[in-house]
C-alpha cells in the first residue's frame, strides 16, 4: 500500500469515530426511513398519469390490407390508486387486444367509443378513470383484394455543380410498388410518384429515400423508395463540322468558304467517344446581304447529352453560282 493510500485510510478511521459522523449517519437513516415511508402512502393516493397503451390487432386474415394502418399505441390520462398505476401502466406493457374478427366486416374495422373504452379499463382495472385519450373510436378501411403492381416515376429539381451534369434517369429501387384500394381506384391509377426531390450544386452521385404522394383511398406499399442519381465530370471537345444550307433556290448553288466551322462543347466523361456527337451547324439562303460576302453560321440540332455547345466562328464567306 503506497503512502497516500495508508494516509488516506487513517483520515477515514478518524473521521468514522468522531461524534459528528455519528449523528449525520443517524440523520441519514431517518430520512431515508421517512422517505420510504412517504413514497408508501403516496402510492396510495390518487394520482393522474399519461399513459401509452400499446394497440394489438389479432387473428387478421392473409388476405387483408389496410388502407390506413392500425394506430401502433394511444396515450391514455388515467387517474387510480399510485400502486395499481405503478402495477398496470409503469411496471408491465399496457396493451389492448383487438379481435379482427370482431371488429371487422365488409372493408370496415370498427371500433366504438364504448368498446375503446371498455377494452381500455379492462386494462387498466376497473378503479380507474380514464380521463382522456387520444383516439376516441377507430374506423379503419381495409381490401381483400390482391395489390396491382405499377411502376414509379421522379419529380426532381436537382443541379449539379460547376463542370458536372447530371446523367442519365435516376435508378429506383423498387421499380415498382403495389397499389391497394377500391376496384374503381385501382383502374384509374397506371404509376406513382415520388415527391419532388429538391437540391442544388450536387458534386457526386447520391442516393435519396424519398416519400411516395399519397394517393386518397390508396395504400401504397413500400410507401418510400431509393433514387441514385448519377452526376458525371463533363469534359471539354471541339470538332469541326461540315455547314448545311437551308432555303437554296432552284438554278444555283452557294460555295462556302471554309466549309465546315469549329465547334466546341462538353459531355459527361463516360460517353466521351460512344455517343452519336452528330452537331448541325447552319446557313440560310435568305441572311444573305447585298455587298456582305458573308453568312451568319446556326446551330441546329444536336445530341441532348451535349453541353454548352458554342460556335467558334460566326459567319463564312459565301459565292452565289448561277448553273
């Protein structure tokens, strides 16, 4: 034993044989027994507590969805005896059983404000009050008819940062949800749609889980899925291209000078080279001006997946030939 450690044990000794000690020990004694005692006579006091009654619905056929899900837990305001409360709600877990088969009929599962209530005292005894709750009847929709399977579209409002592009369609998984309701609902419905996804100045690929919209009458089921969108470097390329002319009259012929025009553009770095990059690039007959010699150059249609296509040139000079 090291020198403190033995100086620290004689304090100790000291301090456990002065009078002092003594009495604050009998003094901590009393108020514990005090205590004990006022926690007893407490418990048998009325007291109010807000409760969570979990909510169990049994003996439900494998044929049957709900539209609207079973509540998971209602919170209760009971007023009882502190130890039937501390026995009923805070040492074990409150639950009310619900037979589907009692409750539901026809495509309704119907619980009464009455039966609520009974079901609710017969769990926390019959000496209590229940003072309020939170659900106050059920009435829930429910279908025996098999789920239809269509597919999922994205609404997004994405950019991506400087120098990148979004590529591609956003990947969903699932692909495809089921839809349950009415015969009439599930006609009328051929795809479902997510809720927009917003962001701004995306500089990688990202995955999102994002929320079904809802659909009145409708459950959806998975009610999210997961959207990877692809964002891609783009990458700087010039070519030059051959110039088409537009609106040339009969009996003549335009000679250009050059005949082809320098084009730049960027593209995501995985289709660099596997894409048609086909640019038209253009002049109309009808620019044409007295004494200019030149044409003003067009761009005209051109693969979506290029960006910030800019001519490099202009105009060209032209010669009108008569044949």
């Amino acid at each position: 034993m090291t020198y403190r450690a033995r100086k620290l044990r004689t304090y100790w000794k000291n301090v456990k044989a002065t009078q002092g000690f003594r009495k604050f020990l009998t003094f901590l004694i009393f108020v514990v027994v005090a205590a004990l005692f006022w926690f007893i006579l407490a418990l048998n006091d009325n007291l109010q507590e807000d409760l969570t009654v979990r909510v169990n619905v049994y003996n439900i056929p494998d044929s049957v969805t709900f539209i609207s899900d079973p509540p998971k837990d209602i919170h209760v305001m009971v007023r009882d005896k502190g130890t039937n409360l501390w026995r009923n709600g805070v040492f074990s877990h409150p639950t009310i059983e619900l037979n589907f088969k009692e409750y539901g009929h026809d495509g309704i599962f119907e619980v009464s404000k009455g039966e609520l209530t009974a079901g609710l005292k017969k769990v926390f005894g019959q000496t209590a009050t229940l003072v309020s709750t939170s659900i106050d009847n059920m009435r829930l929709v429910y279908t025996t008819s098999p789920g239809k399977r269509v597919p999922v579209d994205v609404t997004m409002d994405l950019t991506a940062s400087v120098g990148k592009v979004i590529t591609g369609k956003p990947v969903v998984k699932p692909g495809g949800v089921l839809v349950y309701g009415s015969r009439d609902a599930l006609d009328s419905i051929s795809r479902v749609y997510t809720e927009k996804l917003r962001g701004e100045n995306l500089e990688e690929s990202k995955k999102f889980t994002v929320k079904l919209k809802k659909i009145p009458g409708v459950k959806i089921d998975p009610s999210t899925v997961e959207v990877t969108v692809d964002v891609e470097q783009l990458v700087r390329k010039q070519v030059r291209v051959n110039i088409q002319i537009d609106n040339k009259p009969e009996g003549s012929d335009l000679l250009l000078f050059p005949s082809t025009a320098n084009v730049e553009y960027y593209l995501p770095m995985s289709k660099f080279g596997q894409i048609d990059e086909k640019i038209d690039v253009r002049v109309d007959y009808r620019d044409m001006e007295a004494g200019s010699g030149r044409l003003p150059l067009h761009l005209g249609r051109h693969n979506s997946a290029l960006e910030n296509i800019r001519l490099l040139d202009d105009d060209v000079e032209y010669t009108l030939v008569k044949n």
